[in-house]
C-alpha cells in the first residue's frame, strides 16, 4: 500500500474539514445586526426569499449555519414562517456552488487564493475587526481547495493498488454500504457537500463508481439532516419547527429518488444514472449533477406537499410557554414611523418586561390575568428575548433621522433595558438561592423574610413603573434608599445566634445578602431614569398595598 497516498488523502481530508468550518464560521460572523436586518427586510416575496436562500447557502455552505441564523430571527419575530422555509429550503440549492466548482480544475484558482490570502496577512488585515471574519473566511476558502488538490492527487496513486480493484469489485455488490458511509460522513462533517466533494475526488481516480456515489450521496443528505435535527433537540417551541422543516426537506428528496434508484439499479431500467451517464463522461461533473438532482426534488417535494406539512410541523413541536412570553405584545414595524407612540409602546413593553421580576419568587399579583402565569424556567429566556427586541426597536428608531429630545428618550430606555436585564438575572440567582436547603433556623428565618421583603418591593416597583404617579415613584426611590448597613446588621445578627453554622451555610448567607444588596442597588439606579408623568395614566393602576408593602421592606 502506498502509505505516502493515504496520508495525502487524509490530509487532505483535514484541510478540506478545516476550510468549510472556517467558511461557515468565519460567515456566521459576518452576518450580524446589518445581515440580519438585511434578511429580514429582503424576503417580502417568494422568488426574493429563494434568491436569499441560495445566497445564504452557497456563501455560508452549510445548511445548519443558514437554519440557526433564521430560527433566531424567527423566534425574534423578526421574520416570519412564510418568509423563512423559502429561505431555508433554497439554502439546500445555493450549497451546489462548492460543488460544481469542486468539480472543474481550479489548481490555477487555488494558487490565486492563496497568493491574495497571503496578501492580506501581510498587511495585517487579520487583526482589523473590521476585516478579520473576511480574511479568514478567504484563508478557509484556501484550505478546503488546497485540501481538495491533496485529495485528489493521492486519490490517483492510491488506484494503482492492487487491494482497491478488489474492494472496489466487493463494495459494489453492497450499495448499502455506501448508503450507511454516507450517513456517517454527513454526521461526521455535518454537510452533505462535503461529503459529495470527497466523493468527487474518489470518483475521478476511478475508486468510486457513479452509482455507489450516487447511495454515498442519498446517506449523506440524510445524515445531514439528522445532523440538523441534532442541533435542534435542545430548543423547543417553534424555534425548532423550521429545525424540523429542514430535516423534512431532505428525507422527502432522498424518499422519491432511492425508489428510482432500486428500480435503475435492480431491474435494468434506464434511469437518473443513465440519463447523467449520457449528457457526460467526467466523472466529478457526473456527482455534482446527482447532487443539483437531490436539492432540485427535495425543494420540488417539498413545494407540493407544503400544505399538509408546516400543520405537522406544528403539531411535532407547538409553541412553547417560552414562545408566548417571548413575543412583543405592543411593538410593530410601523410604529417607527411616529416616534411619541413608539415611545409609548416601548414604554408598556418594557413594563410588562419589568412585571416578570416577582415571579422568581413565586409573586403573580401583578401578572396580567388575561396571560397565563409562565414557567419558572421560561421566566429569563422569554425576557432577555423581549429585552433584545425591545433594543433593536429602540436603534432602529434612532436610525430615523429622529429630533434631539426623541434620541435623548431613546438613551433613556435603552439604559432601563440595561437595568432591567441585570435585575432579571440577579433574581434568576437569588431565586435559584433561595431554593436551597439550610440546615440553621436563623438562616432560614433570613430567607423567608427577604423572599417577604424582596417580593413587596418588587410589586411597589412594577406599580411605580407603571403608572409612574410621583407619589408610586417616590415611595419606590425611599424603599431602594442605601440599606447595605440595615442587610449587615441582618448578616451579623443570624452569625451571631447560630454560633455553628456551617462553612456551607456561611457561604451561602454571604451569596443571597450580597444577591438581595445587588437587586436594591440595581432598582435604585432604575428609579432615577423613571421620569413621572405630567397627567395621570390613562388606564387606573391596580393596587397591591403598597403602603404595607413598604412596612415590609423595612
């Protein structure tokens, strides 16, 4: 055996794995809030949604990348299921780029990459933020078609061996086996083109025939698929309903055409194979044709079944609680266009994102009727969801050619959004803190009356927030006034009577008083960006006792 071959074409294996994880990356990094603003605004109808998926896929050539970048914007509301499974299926399309140019000779090309990759490093394009995700994303492009030349040349010196003819005659009695290889590949390299580009190389030194390229290609797309699937099982709701879509997309192609091929291969009849076999003699070009074919019928399946399919979608994976709290309730496209009533809007969003806070410890008073309570566990994910959408409305207001006084609105909310997302996650520990067992009575005594105290301060601040009267505003800033030596002295007095307290325990008291001096501090800078208004609120605030509350807290 040819041992110097084998390592060519296992490193070149490696340099081609190397450069379509740098592409796929190196692009996920340049698609950020322009990309992302750009996607959305760029699907308004079919064909533009298609011609997006395409580009998206042949740039970031990788499926998986292209179905993250659009579940975020998705469970964003940021686009939506129409204008996104054009996107995501055509991306399927656009990936036949790395493909069919893979299957012309780009020794030339490669040089040239090279050469200008080279160039760029030189001039230390690398280090500029601005330039690195490109120069790099240049670099992988390098790698994968100089490991793409390794292939290929040691897949040539490789078929002078005597063994390849030999497992070569016994592979083709078993199409199965390049069925199952397939799938293990796509797994392995989580693309399918990859996959196909690996067969190219092996079918132009002749050790690979067109139809046991052909099932190493139909494993390949449904191992990509699983692939997909797998990314997918940690998320719920309907996040992963277009995860779901994708992995359907590629078993429908591979369910019409393996029939095709059992009938071609088995029963003599002139099929896919022949029909390729006869429009050329090139042996990559003939695989790149198999994979355009496999992309071509699973968008075409998918197309005519579209109908009965997203309802199934949906009933495998329905919205979650998550979903429901995630989704703006008062925030639309148009409303930019009148910057008073986005204020306003965002003024309610941002106070019904501040109504989450009591829920971590168990406090639904001033959680709307009309929704149901949400889970404990989806209490932070659907707020920093409604936070994040809630600062990308308040930068493309500002984007607007917005008067002075809008843009100084504009730097207040966004620094409430600050202030909200960090009590959101000190409760979130506080919460988790104060579901810990204790072993000392005093300590526990601590908990229950800064679960009392924190919860009462909470609602006292969500009806200042809410109705912002001057009276609710000023009971808020007296009740987050500096209280770091009235939480000392709580420290030291349960020190003081529990005289064997635990190491664990200490710990733990020092935790959950230090959380609660956070969670005031935070509140009372919160207090100074809430401005009371000139008239009372137009809709009556409900009462939840503050003047008890405020006992409470003291």
């Amino acid at each position: 055996m040819n041992i110097s071959a084998f390592i060519s074409v296992v490193a070149g294996l490696g340099l081609f794995i190397i450069g379509i994880k740098g592409i796929a990356g190196n692009m996920g990094q340049l698609a950020g809030r322009s990309v992302r603003d750009w996607l959305a605004r760029s699907t308004n109808s079919y064909l533009s949604s298609a011609a997006v998926g395409m580009l998206t896929g042949a740039l970031t050539q990788s499926t998986n990348a292209v179905t993250v970048i659009l579940m975020s914007l998705y469970k964003a509301d940021l686009i939506t299921v129409p204008q996104a499974r054009p996107v995501l299926v055509w991306a399927n399309v656009g990936t036949m780029a790395l493909v069919f140019a893979a299957a012309v000779d780009t020794h030339l090309f490669v040089l040239l990459i090279i050469c200008v990759a080279g160039l760029c490093f030189y001039l230390d394009l690398d280090r500029s933020a601005r330039w690195r995700p490109t120069v790099s994303a240049l670099f992988s492009f390098a790698l994968l078609f100089l490991g793409l030349e390794l292939m290929r040349q040691g897949s040539h010196d490789i078929r002078s061996s005597e063994w390849v003819g030999q497992f070569l005659a016994y592979s083709a009695q078993w199409m199965l086996l390049g069925f199952v290889v397939g799938i293990v590949l796509a797994l392995a390299t989580q693309s399918s083109a990859t996959v196909t580009v690996i067969a190219m190389a092996m079918a132009s030194a002749g050790l690979m025939t067109l139809q046991g390229a052909m099932m190493t290609l139909y494993g390949a797309s449904v191992g990509s698929g699983v692939s997909t699937y797998l990314i997918a099982t940690s998320m719920r709701g309907k996040a992963r309903q277009l995860a779901i879509l994708q992995v359907m997309v590629k078993a429908l192609g591979i369910a019409v055409l393996l029939p095709l091929f059992v009938i071609e291969h088995y029963f003599g009849q002139p099929l896919l194979a022949h029909a390729i076999t006869a429009a050329t003699a090139d042996p990559s070009l003939q695989i790149a044709i198999v994979y355009a074919v496999i992309q071509f019928v699973s968008v075409l399946a998918q197309e005519a079944l579209n109908r009965p399919l997203w309802p199934l979608i949906v009933l495998l994976s329905p919205a979650s609680a998550e979903d429901a709290l995630s989704t703006p309730k008062y925030l639309y496209a148009q409303a930019r266009e009148d910057p008073e009533t986005a204020l306003t809007l965002i003024d309610r969003e941002q106070a019904r994102v501040f109504s989450l806070l009591p829920l971590y410890i168990g406090k639904a008073d001033a959680w709307s009727e009309s929704e149901p309570v949400p889970p404990r566990s989806a209490i932070l994910p659907g707020a920093k969801s409604l936070l994040a959408a809630l600062d990308r409305f308040l930068g493309e207001l500002s984007d607007t050619g917005a008067s002075r006084d809008v843009l100084e609105l504009c730097a207040n909310r966004q620094a409430r959004n600050l202030m909200i997302g960090a009590v959101h996650e000190a409760m979130d520990e506080l919460s988790v803190a104060l579901s810990a067992a204790f072993g000392a009575d005093e300590l526990r005594a601590l908990c229950s009356n800064l679960t009392e105290g924190i919860g009462a301060l909470l609602l006292t601040a969500e009806e200042a927030n809410r109705s912002l009267d001057p009276g609710d505003l000023a009971m808020f800033r007296d009740l987050t006034a500096d209280r770091d030596s009235l939480v000392d002295a709580m420290r030291r007095r349960v020190i003081a009577s529990e005289r064997a307290l635990s190491a664990a325990d200490q710990q733990m008291l020092y935790g959950i008083t230090s959380l609660f001096e956070r969670i005031i501090w935070l509140l009372r800078r919160y207090s100074t960006l809430l401005t009371p208004r000139a008239e009372p609120a137009p809709e009556p605030a409900l009462s939840y006792g503050a003047e008890s509350r405020a006992t409470a807290v003291s």
